[in-house]
C-alpha cells in the first residue's frame, strides 16, 4: 500500500498563510510597519511603487536583528514576541503570531537589511518565494530595512485579484493612517513612486496627531470624549454631530492600541448618535480603548482586526453611554427637523382639506438666494393639467393627491431627488453640464490622505458640472457648481462628492461617478420637512412627469405609494 497522507513542505504550508496574512499590498505595509513599531522604532518609512504592486520598503530605526535571528524571522511561527500561551494574556506588541514575514516571503521577493546597534555590520539576506537565495554582511544602520518586489509573482490567482494602483496605493494610506493614529511618537513617511504623500512628524499630543493625518477641517470639529468604567477605559475624539461623512471611513476603533473592527462597538457608537445625525450619514471618530489585555481575544483571526471579549455588554454600554451624554461640545446640539429621515413622530400631521386653503407662495424658513434660484427653476415649467389633483401635504414630507386610481402618495425628497439625478446624468452624457460661477468661490479642505486621490478625480468632477482648482496645500477651490444645485453649502458637497468617489472607486469609475452623481442629487434636492406650497408640488408633478414617471429615488427607495380604490374600499369594509 502506499502511504497517502504526508506533512505539507513548509513552503506550501507558508503559501497557504499568506493566503490569509496577505491580501493585497497593503497587507505586507501593515505587517512590517507593525514590526517596526513593535521593534522601537521611532522614524517608519515606507516607500511603495506602482501601488506597492511592483515594490514596497519599509525602513526603521529600531532595534533590529543579529544573523541567525534575522534568518530565523522567516521560519514560520518564529516570533520574539510571546514564549508560551500565557504570554497571549498579557500580550503588549502588535505581533505575536509569528506568520508575517515567511508568509510575505513565500509570494515575493524580500530583502532584508537589519543591524542591533551594538554591532558594527549588519546583515542583508536575500530570499526568493520564500527561499534563501543569499546571506551577506554590509554595513548599515541601526535598524532594518525590508524590501518586498513583485507581490504574487508566484501565485498568478492571487495576483488577478489586485485592484488598480490607486486603490492598491489608496488601501496602503488607509493601513499607515491607522496605525499611525495611536502611535502619535513614531515619525511617519510616506512616498509613492517618490513623491511624499505623508509625512507625520512625532507629538505628544493625539489631537494634532488626528489632524495631521484626517485634515484640519476635522480637527476643528473634533471634541474630547472620555469615561471610566471599572477596568474599561475610553478616550478619544468625536466629531460634532453637524460634521459629518457619507460612510463610516472617519470611524477608527482601536483596543489596547490595535485598529479593530468591531460591530458592537460601532452600532454602540451609531446608537449614541441616533437622532442628531442625518440619516445614512456618519461621523468621525477615533476612539481608543483600554481593557485588561486577559479579559479579551486577539487571536480571532490571522490579520488581528478583529477581538472578542469576555463581556460585550460592559463595551456596548459604555460606548453608547459615552456618545448619549456627547452633546458636541459647550453648546447644545439643537435637534434639525431639516434633516432627511428626521423625527416625524414629533411633528404634527395635517392634510390639507382642499388645495384651495393651502397657503402658497414662498415658503418660510429658506434663504433668499435659494427661493431665487428654486424660483427660476420652476419658471421654466409651464403649467398644464395633470390626471393628479394634488390635495396637500402631509408632515412637510409627503405630497398627497388623487390619481385616477386612488390615492397616491409622494416623498418629496426621494421625487425630487431622482429628477436632479436624471437631469445631472444628461448633462454628463452630454458632456455639457449646465453650471453656475460662484462669485465668492469657496474653498474645501482635504486630509495629506485623501488629496492625492482627489486631484486625481478633478477631471471627472468637472465632467459633474464641479470645477475645482487646487489651491495650496490639500485644499481646492471651487468656481462652479452644476446649475441645479440649489444655494447651499457646496463646501460640505464637494467633501461628500470626493469621499464618496474615493469610497466607490473600487467598483471602477463608471460606478464612482454614478455615485457622485446620487450624492449631488441628493444635495440637489427639496429637503423633507421643507414646507411646499400648491404651486411648488404641481411643479415637481410636472417634473415626475416629464421624466415619465418613476417609482423610485435613484437609491431604490420607493419615492411614490399608490392606494387604489378596491384598497381603499376593503380599508373601509365597504367590499369584501
Ligand atoms: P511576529 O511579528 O508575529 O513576531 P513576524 O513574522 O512579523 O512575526 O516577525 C518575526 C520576528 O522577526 C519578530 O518576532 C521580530 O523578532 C523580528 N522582526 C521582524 N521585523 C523586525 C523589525 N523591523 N525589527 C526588528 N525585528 C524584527
Ligand atoms: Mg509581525
């Protein structure tokens, strides 16, 4: 008989982690910034060409390595970090699984120069997919030095699954912001086919730390947040709730100094702010916490984001407590009934009798600019009449009427958003968007992070209609805007726009812009719990129908319900 089972070489074996270990290039900065921190090293470099695809270099002046150990770095589970499983109680560093390095090794090309400061030459070891190819002395630093070139030169699968070099690049900023945020003493670096990107000198203060890394405009709204519970800490920075992001990227989450994701905390933290930020909007927050390194698990999973604890209760508790009692600062957070998806429970309900007693004209609450700019806008519409007769508004949200099948309703906002969306994409495909100059341009501030990106998408921003300019360091300026966004702020647009183009870029341009373009539409249009007069809903009726009717906002979201008659009878028992 032949024996059928045998022990996998380590190389496959290796192959089989890296799997896990790395993904994509950002894996391999993660991995060896973790190492140098966790080696002392106060000044990390990281140097990446063509979105770390084609090389990465991670350079530091910590403690590094003598010979053997630096030959020993690249076995599997070989780690100076932790001797037994009681060490994993009370782990300090950021490694400790020993997997990192032969698991970059075996699907790349590494070269490793490292030297302890007591010795006088350092070592420089040479290894192809995870073989040693050559051990030399040379002289060097203090410290070591990683070279990684051609990522999955030897696993072509793996290699497909590579993004293009700006969201390769864009996913290795992402990796150093996070674990530059907590390490606020280590000097960062940053460069990308030799162009510095970051540069993050050390302070001792976290706050400057988080404004140098997420921008200034964030910095001015961040506030102070911190509570004590037993063993459990929190402290960390939260952004006032009128300061928000179209997705959860501004949300960093750190235990015991480890970038996590962890759901509890987040819905926690989402909970806590529940009724004073808008709906699908997020804030920024960067919250450090402190347990007892026993009461939790960092060995869930290979790359370490994600930790289980001895008690969810006591972290869900305390992040919700922390974020219920957060009003933003010394003044109070005034609730805005303007905001989409706002508290209607707590606005009164009327439905006009008849059209006739609706008041109309211009409505209360708005700038003049902006009844100037909506009044133009519905001049262009010439009346006619519809198989609608509207009958009112309900909670400054909903437009009622009857249809000739029953009773149909209205969300003025979902309407009127799908109509700037269809609007905007014509003047897209196009490729004549109807813009306005501002006269008093106005400029938007980017973090050292987002704003290689966003030079990167002016061109397409200016086919939306936007034309920005770069103005100083990460900021542009905006000269025009399409012509159907209303007087608003078109600072927080443009930010929202570019976030939202940098958080979809990975699903390809096509789909990014066509996000933006649900983003200016948005923005674009009538609010819900903005109070509409008679002339203003046949407008927008005119407009549904000009874009021959639809059922839905351009995010799938229903914008009209129809209640026929047979509902309406069997609603009233009057037939079966
Ligand atoms: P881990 O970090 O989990 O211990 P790695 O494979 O990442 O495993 O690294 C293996 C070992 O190599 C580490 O435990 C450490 O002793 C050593 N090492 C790796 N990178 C460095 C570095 N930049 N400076 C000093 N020592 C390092
Ligand atoms: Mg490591």
């Amino acid at each position: 008989m032949t024996q059928r089972i045998h022990i996998l070489p380590d190389e496959v074996v290796n192959r089989i982690a890296a799997g896990e270990v790395v993904e994509r290039p950002a894996s391999v900065v993660k991995e060896l910034v973790e190492n140098s921190i966790d080696a002392g090293g106060s000044e990390i470099s990281v140097f990446a060409e063509g979105g770390g695809i084609r090389g990465i270099r991670v350079i530091d002046n910590g403690t590094g390595m003598e010979r053997t150990d630096a030959l020993t770095a690249f076995q599997r589970y070989a780690t100076s970090k932790i001797r037994s499983s009681d060490d994993l109680a009370t782990i300090q560093t950021l490694g400790f699984r020993g997997e990192a390095l032969p698991s970059i090794a075996s699907v790349s090309r590494v070269k490793m120069v490292t030297k302890e400061a007591q010795s006088l030459s350092g070592s420089e070891i040479s290894l192809e997919a995870g073989r040693v190819t050559e051990i030399r002395e040379t002289g060097c630093p203090t410290g070591t030095d990683v070279a990684v070139e051609d990522l999955f030169f030897n696993t072509p699968a793996r290699r497909k699954f590579l993004r293009s070099v700006a969201t390769e690049f864009s996913h290795i900023v992402e990796a150093i912001v996070r674990i530059a945020l907590p390490y606020c003493g280590v000097h960062f670096r940053l460069f990308h086919n030799e162009k510095r990107i970051l540069d993050v000198p050390p302070t001792k203060d976290r706050l400057i730390r988080i404004g140098s890394l997420l921008g200034n405009e964030t910095y001015k709204a961040l506030h102070r947040v911190r509570i004590r519970m037993d063993a459990l800490e929190i402290d960390g920075y939260a952004s006032d709730p009128a300061f928000s992001r179209p997705n959860a990227k501004g949300i960093y989450i750190y235990v015991n100094g480890r970038f996590v994701k962890d759901r509890t905390i987040h819905h926690a933290l989402m909970e806590g702010y529940r009724g004073r930020i808008g709906k699908d909007r997020y804030p920024v927050v960067v919250l450090f916490i402190q347990v007892p390194p026993w009461s939790m698990d960092v060995n869930v999973h290979p790359t370490k984001s994600e930790v289980r604890f001895g008690s969810t209760g006591v972290i869900h508790q305390g992040v919700l407590g922390l974020f219920q009692d957060f009003t933003g600062g010394p003044g109070e957070i005034r609730h805005d009934d303007s905001i989409d998806g706002g508290d209607l429970n707590g606005r009164r309900m009327t439905v006009m009798e008849s059209a006739a007693e609706y008041p109309s004209g211009p409505s209360i609450g708005r700038t003049e600019s902006e009844l100037t700019h909506e009044g133009s806008r519905r001049e262009l519409l010439k009346k006619k009449t519809s198989s609608l007769r509207i009958l009112g508004q309900v909670g400054r949200a909903y437009i009622v009427c009857e249809s000739p099948r029953g009773l149909l309703l209205i969300d003025q906002h979902a309407a009127h958003e799908r109509i700037v969306f269809q609007q905007l994409k014509r003047g897209v495909d196009s490729g004549r968007p109807e813009v306005q100059r501002l006269l008093l341009p106005e400029t938007v501030e980017f973090s050292p992070a987002e704003w290689e990106r966003v030079e990167r998408y002016l061109p397409e921003l200016g086919r939306l209609g936007f034309d920005l300019e770069p103005f100083g360091r990460n900021t542009v300026v905006i000269k025009s805007v399409p012509s159907i966004l209303p007087r608003r702020d078109y600072g927080q647009i443009v930010s929202d726009l570019v976030r939202d183009l940098i958080g979809e870029e990975a699903h390809g341009i096509g789909k990014a812009i066509e996000a933006a373009l649900k983003v200016t539409a948005c923005h674009g249009a009538l609010r819900s719990g903005q109070e509409l007069s008679t002339e203003e809903m046949s407008a927008l009726l005119e407009e549904m129908e000009g874009e021959g009717f639809f059922y839905t906002c351009p995010h799938g979201r229903p914008a009209c319900r129809e209640i026929d008659t047979p509902q309406l009878e069997r609603m009233f028992m009057r037939k079966s």
